[in-house]
C-alpha cells in the first residue's frame, strides 16, 4: 500500500518488530560498555563546549553530533570485543545509545552551565577590571577557586538539576509573560493532579490498566510504551525527600564555598526553582527552545537588588548558577524521558545516566579549565579581552548584577509597568482559553500561546518567521491532503531536523580552530557611506602570491 494514504492508526508499528525480543533489564540497559563509551564521548565534547563557550560565547546545540557519534563508536567498540573474544560483544540495544546520549548531553550541558565562561568567570577582578571598576570591593571578588571546591559546587548544583527534572525591557517582559503563563499551567496541573489522585482512590484497577481502558483507540506502539512507561516510574516521594535533603546539604555546603553567600539564600532558591523549572520546561516542550538564560539574567538582576551590601555581586552570580543549572539540565533531561518512553528505556536507567553523566562532569570539566588556563597567553587571565579565552558573556553577567545592587531605580522607564500588564494578559489569555475549552467554543482553536508569543521579544524575530513559513507549509499541505501531511510531516520534519543538527558539528570544528570565511559582503546605503568604502577598498594593499 502507498504510504501516503490511509488510517496513520495503521501505519507500520515499531513496536511489533521488537515484539518477540524480551524487554532488557536494568544492568542490560545501563552497562559497563555504555558507560566507557559515554566516558570517552564525554572527554571529546567537554573539550569542545568549553572551549567554543570561552572562545565565542555561542555554543551550537551538539545533540544531533553526539546521537551520531555515540552510534558509530558503540558499534565499533562492539566489533572490537566481538575481534578480541572479549564478553560484551553482542549487539548494542537502542536503550544503550539513548543511554550514552542522555550521559554526554549531561557532561556538555553541566559543562555550559558551570560557570566557566560566565559567572565564576564574572567573579574575577578581571572582569570587574574590564568593565571599569577601577576598585572593586574585594567582597565582590573571587579570584582564586580550588578545583576541589568548584569539582564539589558542579557536583551539587547538577544533582539538583537531576531532582528538579523528575535588552533590559525584552528580558523582564519575556519573563513575565512566560513565567506567568507557566506559573498559571502549574496551578492549573495541581489541581487536575490533586482530582486525578482523589478518583485513583477509588478505583481498584491497576494505573495501566485503568488509562487503557479510558483510551481504547491507542495503537499498539502507544499502549506498549504507556505500559512500560507506567509501570517502571519513579514513586514521586523518593526524589521529593531527595530534593528536600539536597537543598540542606547545599544550604550548609554552599556557604563553606562562598562565605557571601549565606543558607536564607540556598533555600530560597530551592524553593523557587522547581516551579521556575516546571516553567521552562513547559516553554521548552511547546517551542524546543531553552529560555535558562533568560530567567539567569533575570535571577542576577533580583537577588542582586534582594541583597544590596557588600558581596551582593557573588551571591547574585551564584544564585545565577544555581537557577541555570538547573533549568537548562533539567528540561533537557525531560527530553530524554521522552526519547525513554519511545525507545521502552527504563526511567530508573535513565535517572542512573543522567547522575552518573553529574559525576563525570564535575571532576572532568574543571580539569578542562585548568588545562585552557596554563595553555593561554603568558599573564593573560581567561576572562580578559586580549585572551585566547575572552568569555564575552562573563561581562554581561557581572553588569547585570552591577546594575542589580542598585535596586529597581537601575530599571528602565516603565519596566515594571510593561510587566505588570504582560502577567495581567497571561492571566486573561489562559483564563479564556480554559473557558473556551469547557465550553466547546470554536474560539479555542484560534486563542494562541502566551508563552509562544513572549518568545519573539526575546530571540527576535528570525525565527518566528521561520516558524511561520514552517506552518504555513503544513497549513497548505493538510488542505491538499491531510492523510499525508500526518503520515510524512514528522519525517519531513526529523529529516530538516537532523540536517541541521548535523551540521553542527562541522560548524563547531570552524570555530575551534578559528576558520573564518573567504569573503564577506555589506550592504550600506547610497551617498557619503559608499565614498569611504571605495576610498577603503582603493587603499588597501594587495597581497602578495606566495
């Protein structure tokens, strides 16, 4: 049959050809050769993050390279013990390569939110020196961090992100759209929850039972991965009592660390943090796109004006690190439960990974500091403008919290004016929009996303107008034929996807090894502006051949 038409209902399960296989076990999911893999892919894109992240401060998204990579070196490493005699030379499983994935990802993305190329680095006098503070309290100042020190920061800061998972004007108005319109989805989600649980009190069939029996059109791939979905989750009061016994230790540890920092602010921000997470990660599952930094700039701002004395700057830049960390790990590990739930990877696994990946990246990415340290310029710190490593974003992070210590006089005219009315609109929005749904109104089709449309002040607006033509692509081709259009999009979709992805990785060699373009090309406006370019051009000297 043509794959074009007919019921998608009916369309080629992946479950069916895995059916005769037994489902792996925990230790035949989360093995000893996935670990070494993930280990050495680890190695190889911590050295690459960090040093594009000092170099730049824009790091490509390098999931797509390490989907791949982690692929290749899994089967070769297999065909390597199968050539040696070696136990551990059958297949890999799909449940290893998501495994690996989940644990580099975690590496790089540790790696990015460590601090490195911003805010410990935003800490130094070096910093402070570039931006203009001729003389910096030195409570504002860190400049000598031990790694055994910072090894144990990334350690608990990571393991909180494990927990939580299961322009001036834009920024706080961004903020306040999507904060208020997830803050309002997290109401409405524990009310819905707090429902669910009082009806599952009375029913006597089992969770998966009582979810396929009110879903009875799911496919066979849907109800097989609900099932083992169901069946193998975490019970919410175990990282619940973990979280709750992590923000302790922190609220001790941390101070030890950072003696601006006292245990009020470590809790404080244990007690923000898994709604500011369930925000993003909301925003995240709507648009694919990772707004953490938007809420650390935003963490800065507030704590820094919370705080106001003294040694305001370094608490404001940890509470930063705390936030992003966890944000940005976060939603990113919520992924790969969904890549889980697709490939019937067992949560406990993927939780094991994704501590696991913590672990070595706090005592692997540091190291990697260490080591661009000693190879940069002779009396040229990271974090200055003549270094190999200038950390452009390190700057901005300390301005923030400069700007912070002044309270919220520092804010443009009308800030908070914009904000109140961007959380009033939120509120509207989502109020009709539940409404509607109640009521069957044929309005509810049509009301947007809040958090969706906070998106172009933040990002501009390029990519809106991709997403644009990208739905006005699928728009047509629904009207032309619907049954392709739910059969192929996704494909078509994946495979723009991964182009994409792909080239990241070649786009990230360029710019660790400085390789600019041939040529480049203006245009400027008629008039006075093209004299001084010919009069430029006319003037250059012309290079000799070799």
């Amino acid at each position: 049959m043509d794959a074009t038409i007919g019921d998608p209902l009916l369309a080629a399960s992946v479950e069916r050809a895995f059916e005769k296989q037994p489902l792996p076990e925990f230790w035949e999911q989360a093995t000893a050769r996935a670990m070494i893999v993930s280990v050495v892919l680890s190695v190889v894109f911590g050295f690459v993050t960090l040093q594009i992240q000092m170099s730049t401060g824009v790091v490509p998204g390098l999931n797509m390279p390490i989907s791949v990579l982690s692929f290749i070196f899994l089967k070769w490493f297999v065909s390597l013990l199968r050539t040696c005699g070696l136990p551990g030379s059958e297949p890999f499983t799909r449940q290893e390569n998501l495994l690996v994935l989940t644990t580099v990802t975690t590496v790089g993305n540790l790696a990015l939110t460590g601090g490195f190329a911003l805010y410990i680095v935003a800490m130094t006098s070096t910093v402070a020196k570039s931006l203009g503070e001729t003389n910096p309290d030195p409570r504002d100042i860190v400049d000598n961090f031990p790694t055994g020190q910072w090894m144990l920061f990334l350690l608990l800061i990571g393991l909180m992100s494990v927990l939580t998972s299961v322009p001036l004007n834009q920024v706080f108005i961004t903020v306040a759209l999507i904060l208020t319109d997830g803050i309002y989805n997290f109401i409405t989600l524990l009310i819905a929850a707090f429902l669910d649980f009082r009806q599952k009190q009375q029913e006597t069939d089992t969770v998966v039972g009582n979810y396929l029996r009110k879903h009875p059109s799911l496919n066979y791939d849907d109800r097989r991965r609900i099932e083992v979905f169901l069946e193998n989750k975490i019970p919410a009061s175990l990282p619940v009592a973990a979280y709750a016994v992590c923000a302790i230790i922190c609220g001790i540890v941390i101070p030890h660390i950072f003696h601006q920092v006292n245990f009020l602010h470590v809790v404080a921000m244990y007690i923000i943090v898994p709604v500011v997470a369930l925000t993003n990660t909301y925003a995240t599952g709507l648009t694919d796109w990772n707004i953490a930094y938007t809420y650390a700039k935003f963490t800065i701002f507030v704590v820094a004006a919370w705080v106001a004395k003294p040694g305001a700057i370094i608490v404001a830049l940890v509470a930063c690190g705390l936030v992003v960390s966890a944000l940005h790990i976060s939603s990113q590990m919520t992924q790969d439960v969904k890549t889980g739930y697709m490939t019937l990877t067992s949560q406990r696994a993927l939780i094991m990974m994704q501590t696991f990946g913590i672990i070595i990246g706090s005592v692997l990415t540091p190291c990697i500091f260490r080591a661009f340290q000693r190879s940069d310029k002779v009396h040229v710190p990271i974090g200055a403008p003549d270094s190999d490593y200038p950390c452009p974003y390190a700057m901005l992070y300390r301005a923030m919290a400069v700007i912070g210590t002044g309270g919220v006089k520092e804010l443009p005219d009308h800030c908070l004016t914009f904000c109140y009315v961007a959380a009033g609109f939120a509120v509207a929005v989502n109020t009709l929009s539940v409404v509607s749904q109640r009521k069957g109104w044929k309005i509810q089709m049509y009301i947007p996303s809040v958090t969706v449309l906070a998106l172009p002040f933040f990002i501009g607006s390029a990519v809106a107008i991709d997403m644009c033509i990208g739905s006005a692509v699928i728009f047509l081709w629904m009207k032309m034929n619907s049954q392709s259009a739910a059969i192929l999009s996704s494909a078509v979709a994946a495979g723009l996807i991964c182009g994409e992805g792909l080239f990241a990785l070649p786009s990230a060699l360029f710019t660790l090894f400085s390789v600019e373009a041939p040529m480049c090309m203006k245009f400027i406006h008629s008039g006075k502006q093209v004299d001084l370019a010919d009069s430029f051009i006319r003037n250059m000297s012309t290079p000799a051949k070799p």
